[in-house]
C-alpha cells in the first residue's frame, strides 16, 4: 500500500514505512475475490490493524464456491428433469448451510453412480470414493455414519435417524379364508371358553342337582328333564353363549346367581368377537411367510437383494451375525443369475418386489414412499438396522464442527419440521381407500360359515343313525320280549289244560 494511504489510515503512528509490512487477506468484492489489506506490522511487532483483522469471520466462507456431490434418493434427494434442478431435505439443508457459511457450491453425481462401498486394495467407490480422494469439499445427500467410512471420511452432526427395512408383495391370503370365523380371538382365548364352559356346566349341574332349595321335590325331579342334569347344564350354558335362551330355568337363588354372572360373560365375549370380527371381514388380515431376516433365509420361494453400491453392502459383507452373512451369501448366489439383486436403481428393486417372489432391503423412508402409490407392497420386517444420515466431508476436514454447529442450529430451529411438511410425500392413493372405503364381503371370506352348517348337518345326519339304530335295537328288544312272553303264555296255557286233564282223569 503506498504511504500516503498508510498515513491516511494510521497517521502518527506510523513514522518509518520502510520498517512496515502489510496485512492481507482475501475478500469477496462485487465481481471477483481479491487480497485486501487488513493492517500493518512492523519489524519489531507492533501490529496496527483495522477494525476487524480477520474479517472473514463475518462472512463464513467468502461466497468460497464449493464442489458437492450426490444422487437422488427420496424424498431427501431428488432430480427434476424438466428444470435439471435438485430439490429435497437434504438440499434444502445444504442451501440452508449456504446462507448461514456464506459459500456457494455445485453439485455433480459421481460418475460410477455408488454411494461407497471398500474395494479389496482399501480404495472407495461413489461419493466416499470423492471425498476420500479429496475431489469434493462435501456430500449433498443422505449419507449414512458407518464405521467403516468413519476411517476415511469425516461427518458432521447427524440430521436424521432411519431404520432399515424389508419389503415384499402382499402374498395370496385366499388359502386363509377358511379360518375367517377364527381370527377375532386368539386360539388361547378359544380354549379358556371351552374351559369356562365346561367347568360352569358342571358347577351349575351340581348346585341344581344337590341344593337344599329342592329337597322337597327330590323325588319328582328325577324324572324331570332340566338343570339337575349335566348334559342339560351343558346345552342350557352353550346356548347362554350364542345367546340363545331354554326352556329349562334354576329356581334357587344360587342358581340364578351364577346364572346371571354367566350371562354377563357370555354379554361381553359375544360384543367382542362380534366387533372384531366386522373389522376381520372389512379388512384384510395379512399372512406374511416371513417375518424376521432368520425367516427370510430358511424360505425358498423368495429372493432379495439390496441397492448396489451403497451402506447395506458393507453391512452385509463385514457383518459377524450369522443371519446376517446368510443374506449376504444368498445375494452373491442370487447376482450369478441375476445381477439385478444388487442394481444401483432403487426403482428397479420395487419393480421387481411388484412383480412377486422378490424382497428387497431398503430404508424405512424410501420404502413406504414406494407403498404409497403401490396397494400390493407391505412389510414384513422393520427396525434391522439403525442408521444416522449426516453430511459426508474429507477425512480430517477443517470445516467439520462448522458445519456440524450449523446443522445443530438448523435442527433447534425447527427448520426440518417445516421441510418435511412441505416436501414430505403425502398419503397416496391406497392409504387414502383404506380410510375412505370398506371392502366388500365375499362369498371366501365366509366360507367357513357354510363349512359349520355343513359340519352340523353332517353331526346331526349322524345323530339321526345313532338315534334310528337306537330306536331299531330298542324295538327289536320289545319284539323279542313280546314274542317270549307269548311263548309263555302259550306253554302256560299248555301246562294249565293238561294239569286241568289229568285232574279231571284223577277225579
């Protein structure tokens, strides 16, 4: 800086410019950056200095232009053709981090389209691949905290939490139809009703048969059908049940007593079964094969697969869990026939769950963004694996608690709370049937009915034979009866005129 600006600045203070040595630093001017001085010292220290020495304090990063890199994975990352734009959470906090650091960046899509995943000579793929080579400054995309990645690369403070999950196609449930009649209650609650109904056939048969309140009709009663007989007790209790009344009603105090506690019973069992069952037959109860990763490899009829390139195989791959190395070497044997179990597109993998007998490993988010607009996918295991999106940065990056401070500003903010409310998906077309429409009642989904009318008739068509050879033996045994007592009377009225001769020959 010439002298004459040096002395405008300090004045007195500076008396031999020759022993002086300019401050500089880079500034952002209107079209271009460029050094400015800042303030002078000299040769024996003392320093004069403006205002600030340091002002790009204030201005964060000095519209310093950032190379990011990312790839579309929504609802945090996603590519509009029409106007080449990215929009999402994960854009709206790196735009957010732009204005709070004061830089601009530019984002680009790694050219082997990977998130990362290790190489066997230590190197990375994708966009962990960029930063540990240092080709970009950060990660524009929900990268997901691995410890592996940790080695390479740094992260700033997590801003999501998201659990891994399996999703497959809806599988036929015609086959448990059959069991619709059953579903309300549990097999448990079943067998303590038929407990409770034959333990109070049995207490009812015995206050009604040996109560002092009958003593005086002990003898009439023993002739009398009712409730002093247990096969009574059961039917007249079993009735109760199915809210059925009879003709058969205790006396006593007792009775009546216990009665009425079981007709509560029956009250409520009946209000709850019916309940759930208009809810049975109004929604569907899905039977899935699996449940849990151990049931997905035991099965057969199913494959899976993952996206290629990113977390979920190096999690698969390094993985001590035995379950877990099972679904891994099931991939490595899936990929020899098919090499789209680990294809990059994540659409590619919801295709192939749609088509049937495919499950496939995916974040819960992305996942039930797809089963919005698809009324044939469900889920059939959640929570496998815990994951925290963060902002991918080189190892042993400067700007790491910056920008770690500045994503812990946005989230005391609230700022993300907002952003899922605008970019968040919204209920589509199947949820929106769910809550709007009841399903029609077909004849499979009552077929059972019509299999107990047709057990019942089958019972009572063999209680009728029971019956008939009952009544066929007993009428036989009459005959049998009547014949031998005619053949006494017969040989009674032989013996009687012989006796009746030989007394007259006597005579």
């Amino acid at each position: 800086m010439y002298k004459s600006q040096i002395h405008s600045k300090f004045g007195n203070q500076v008396h031999n410019f020759c022993n002086w040595m300019s401050i500089r630093t880079l500034m952002w001017r209107t079209d271009r950056r460029e050094l400015s001085t800042v303030g002078y010292v000299n040769v024996k220290g003392t320093l004069l200095a403006e205002k600030d020495i340091f002002p790009n304090a204030k201005f964060g990063f000095n519209m310093r232009k950032l190379e990011a890199s990312t790839l579309p994975w929504p609802p945090f990352v996603e590519f509009n053709n029409k106007t080449k734009q990215y929009t999402g959470i994960s854009i709206e906090l790196v735009k957010q981090l732009a204005d709070g650091l004061n830089f601009t960046y530019e984002i680009k899509e790694p050219p082997d389209g990977h998130w990362g995943i290790q190489l066997d000579n230590g190197s990375w793929t994708g966009m962990v691949g960029q930063l540990q080579r240092r080709e970009i400054d950060f990660v524009a995309a929900p990268l997901t905290v691995q410890a592996q990645r940790e080695m390479v690369i740094d992260f700033t403070h997590p801003y999501y939490h998201e659990t891994a999950v399996i999703l497959m196609k809806t599988p036929d449930q015609n086959d448990s139809h059959w069991t619709r009649l059953l579903d309300p209650l549990s097999p448990i609650v079943f067998l303590c009703i038929g407990l409770s109904l034959s333990i109070t056939s049995f207490l009812i048969f015995i206050f009604e048969k040996y109560n002092p309140f009958y003593r005086c009709e002990r003898e009439q009663r023993l002739n009398k059908r009712g409730l002093h007989h247990f096969c009574d007790s059961f039917l007249y209790m079993y009735g109760a049940l199915l809210s059925q009344g009879s003709g058969h009603v205790a006396a006593s105090s007792t009775g009546r007593t216990f009665l009425s506690a079981w007709w509560l019973f029956c009250i409520v069992v009946a209000a709850t079964y019916s309940g759930n069952f208009v809810a049975f037959l109004t929604y569907q109860k899905v039977v899935l094969p699996f449940k849990d990763i151990e049931g997905l490899i035991a099965q057969n009829t199913y494959k899976w697969g993952t996206t290629g390139g990113t977390v979920y195989e190096t999690l698969f791959q390094t993985s001590e869990v035995p379950a877990v190395k099972g679904v891994w070497n099931g991939i490595v044997q899936f990929s020899k026939d098919d090499p789209s179990v680990l294809d990059h597109d994540t659409q590619a993998h919801i295709r192939k769950v749609e088509g049937g007998n495919y499950a496939y490993f995916g974040d819960r988010t992305l996942v039930e963004l797809s089963m919005t607009t698809s009324c044939d996918l469900v889920l059939a295991s959640t929570d496998i694996f815990y994951f925290t999106y963060a902002i991918g940065l080189p190892n042993h990056s400067p700007f790491e608690k910056i920008f770690s401070d500045e994503v812990i500003a946005v989230l005391e903010s609230g700022l993300m709370q907002s952003w899922k409310l605008k970019l968040w998906p919204k209920p589509g077309y199947c949820k929106q049937i769910s809550a709007t429409e009841a399903k029609s009642i077909g004849i499979f989904d009552i077929q059972i009915s019509f299999y107990l009318i047709s057990f019942g008739i089958a019972i009572a068509t063999f209680t009728l034979s029971v019956e008939r050879i009952k009544f066929w033996c007993l009428k036989t045994s009459r005959k049998r009866e009547r014949k031998e007592d005619e053949i006494d009377r017969k040989e009674n009225s032989i013996k009687t005129i012989e006796y009746d001769e030989v007394y007259s020959n006597i005579k």
